[in-house]
C-alpha cells in the first residue's frame, strides 16, 4: 500500500490544488492538472498518490542523507515528544540541544566550538551575517558589515541571505534587499576561458584566478568595509562547480590578510554529501563559521545551525552583553534528538566511508553519459553531482532563454519524473540536471539514473 485505506485521494489531490501554496513553484503549469502528490519513501525511494514508485535522485532536496523510512529516527523524535516536546533557547537549556552542540562541535575542524540552532538553512546563514556585523563592532571595527559571495550562488530567501544570494530573478521581486553584498566569480572551470577572459588556464591557475578576484573585491571596497566572505564548498546553483584545486587555501590567506570572515555555506555540502562530515574537510580548509541544515536529521525533522570558532564568541561572554537573535524553534528538542539519533547511524553505517568508497562509481557512470551530443560536462563531488547540457559540445554552446524554458521545463522536468526518476532540471546560470542521491545509494541505483538519464536525453536531443 502507498497510503492507508481511508485515504481519499480525490480530496487529498482537490486540496493541494486549491488551498495548498507550494515553494518556488509555477502553479499555473498545474490549471487543469493534478499536482504530484508524494506519500511514502523508503529507502532511495518515493512512491506517489497513485502507487507510482520513484528513485529519489535529489534526496528529497539534498535532505535524506539515511534514506526513506528510517524507523528510528521516527522513534527518537516520538520519545523526544513524550519526555518534552518544546521549550526554547531564550536563556535556558535543554539536555538535548546541549549533547548536539557538543557532539557537532566534536566532529568540526579546528575549534568552531559554538553552536548556534536555526530551524533551517537560510536562517542559518541570516545567522551569521548578523554574528559577523555585531562582533566586528564588539571588536572596534563598526564598518565592517559588508559581505562577498560568487555570482550565481544561492545562500536562502531570507532578507539578509537573499542579498548574499548571486541569482538576480530571486532577488528582483523583493528589492531594496540589505544593502552591502559584493559578487565575485565562481569556480565553473568548464566555462573558465569566458568568466576570466583568459583562456587555457589549468585548474590551479583558474582557482587561483578566482581567488584572487575576492581579494580585489575587498581591496576595491575597502578592507575596513567587509566583514565576512560566503562560499560553499561545492557551490550548488549552476549545477555543482566544485573548487580548483588551491582556491581554498588562497582564499583563507586572504581571509586571514584582510581581518575578513570565511563563511563556509554547508547547507547542502555538510553531513556526509561530500564524502566528509563538513564539506570543508573534503578540501581542506578551516573556515571561521560554518552554516548548516538539510542533512543534520535527514530530513526527519527540521533543524539549521551556526557553528562558529570560539574567538566570535569571545565578546559575548562579557557581563552585560547578549546576541538579540533568536527563533522559538530554533535548536527544537524532538529536532535535536533525531539530529543525535542520526548522527548514530552515520556511524553505525560508516556512511562517510560509504560516500568516499562509492564516489568514483558514482562519477564513472554518469561520464558514460558523455557520449551523447546534448552533455557538455559531468561535475560535482561525493553524492552531490551537475550535468551540464549544450547545443554543441565542441564550442560549448549553451541555450538561450527560449530553448532552456522548452528543454527543462517544458519537456525534461516532466519527462524525467514520469521515467521514474525525482531530480532537478535547473538553469540557474546555464541548463543542467543535478543529481544528490540518498548517501545509502550504491552501483544499482546508479546504473538505474544514467539509465533513465540516457533514455530522457536521447529523447531531448531528438526533439531539439
């Protein structure tokens, strides 16, 4: 069975489409239609209203870390909720929120020893923002509030994090966002000869190309001005660009030359998505705060965090002093107690170990897609990979605006889905299909993607 016997599924379905306002979502692409309606997961799978089984290509929304139906993170959060289901953070404890922030701060590089709960995401990297401008006036720096982030990157919807955001169509509606964020190039090294201008660079020389365009920026707004610098480990809209080989270890040097915050984006790249805890030790670099959510409770619960190096927390141990942020559900303790529950089986499994075994079997069956005229590129790290699609592989020809809206969303969305296979067809920047599985997913799932793959963008091409 997908869902009990008493489901109406008629009213489940009418409801979802009159009442129901869903995220990010066109919902005129619905009029006249039904909107897909998902019931149950287990394991890599999803399974719809009508009994219609999917490959969860996207772990939900880089989420699931686990898998599906994962009865123990279930038991922990009903456990939590009967011994005590809500008290907040507002000066006061709770056992659960206490043995996550330490055990988190175990498992961090370097000595990000302060944990600072969100429910999500972009509040996560609200968080930080707001940590950065406040201690760089406890240190007697006020003009420091000014952020760097890559073009194209997205760091969540809230005011604060929106401006951080790189995708202008997110940004437009909202306008005037906060002011003082500052875009600087991404590492797309498949299109480095047309971001630099400087064509043949070697990965090393692109990366430190792209690195060293945060150091002018700063230099250009002035090093009293800029508090903080954001990035994530493999930058996720525009389809998965990993860094250059040395473009972090430059860009703490730079950090580090100019009293400027690295902010390590790990909403996504945390949590075993890279093969590694947090994303940063995939690539080897400390960074001064790290923002993360999704992967923490698999998706069993809501929950983000700042984690942040016990220097920023320095001023706030003086009497008198307090950071006057906060959310009633921030740090939650059924979230918390699924968070830990979690964290058991990432150990009890050898998760990371999993990730780390399997990424090179991962990468070699998607290459295999390579022989088709419409991919351009296959990038990404551990679990979390991009294809980028072309119209001529040799010069690299990517859509236009026209082509990319008939290819993704009027056939390759949809056709993907109906194959059997739940990803993401995007063109934030240029078009690509982006793949993050559920980290328990191994060779049958990936021969199951690129089969799907093959099949839906054999079709594309022949429709082009």
């Amino acid at each position: 069975m997908t869902h009990p016997d008493n489901t109406d599924v008629a009213a489940v379905l009418k409801a979802a489409q009159d009442n129901l306002w869903l995220h990010f979502t066109r919902h005129g692409a619905y009029a006249g239609g039904e909107v897909p309606t998902i019931v149950r997961g287990e394991g890599a799978y999803i399974y719809d209203i009508h009994g219609k089984r999917y490959l969860d290509g996207l772990a939900g929304l880089f989420v699931v870390q686990a898998g599906h139906g994962r009865s123990e993170l279930a038991e922990a959060a009903a456990k939590q909720a009967q011994e005590l289901a809500f008290f907040p953070l507002w000066s006061y404890a709770h056992p659960k929120a206490a043995e996550l922030a330490q055990r988190l701060a175990a498992l961090t590089p370097g000595d990000l020893n302060r944990v600072f709960f969100t429910t999500g995401g972009g509040e996560a990297v609200e968080t930080a923002w707001k940590l950065a401008k406040q201690y760089y006036k406890a240190v007697g720096k006020p003009g420091k509030h000014k952020v760097i982030s890559r073009q194209i990157a997205y760091h969540g919807t809230p005011q604060g994090a929106l401006s951080i955001t790189g995708i202008p169509a997110f940004k437009l509606p909202f306008e005037p966002l906060v002011p003082g964020s500052v875009r600087v190039p991404n590492t797309n090294y498949y299109r480095a000869d047309e971001i630099s201008g400087v064509p043949g660079m070697t990965p090393e020389q692109y990366g430190r190309w792209a690195a060293d365009r945060v150091a002018r920026a700063i230099e250009m707004e002035g090093p009293d001005s800029v508090a903080a610098v954001f990035v994530e480990p493999v930058q996720n809209a525009g389809g998965c660009f990993p860094p250059p080989p040395g473009y972090f270890q430059r860009l703490r040097e730079i950090c580090d030359t100019y009293d400027v915050l690295l902010v390590s984006d790990e909403v996504i790249c945390a949590f075993g998505r890279l093969g590694t805890m947090f994303g940063g030790q995939k690539f080897d670099y400390v960074p001064d705060i790290i923002t993360c959510a999704k992967g923490l409770t698999s998706g069993y619960s809501p929950i983000g965090a700042m984690i942040a190096k016990e220097e920023l927390f320095e001023p706030f141990k003086r009497d008198g002093v307090m950071f006057p942020h906060g959310y009633t559900f921030g740090g939650h303790p059924v979230s918390a107690a699924v968070a830990l529950a979690n964290l058991d089986i990432f150990e009890g499994e050898d998760l990371l170990g999993h990730v780390t075994r399997n990424e090179p079997v991962f990468r070699a069956t998607l290459e295999r897609l390579l022989d088709l005229p419409i991919v351009g590129d296959v990038r990404g790290s551990g679990y979390f990979w991009g294809i980028e699609l072309v119209k001529d592989k040799t010069t690299k020809a990517t859509f236009d605006e026209g082509e990319s809206e008939r290819l993704l969303r009027g056939f390759l969305s949809h056709a993907l889905f109906e194959a059997g296979l739940y990803c993401r067809a995007d063109d934030r920047g240029d078009p690509v299909i982006q793949l993050a599985p559920p980290l328990i997913c191994g060779p049958k799932e990936f021969d199951e993607i690129e089969s799907i793959l093959r099949s839906v963008l054999t079709e594309a091409w022949n429709r082009l």
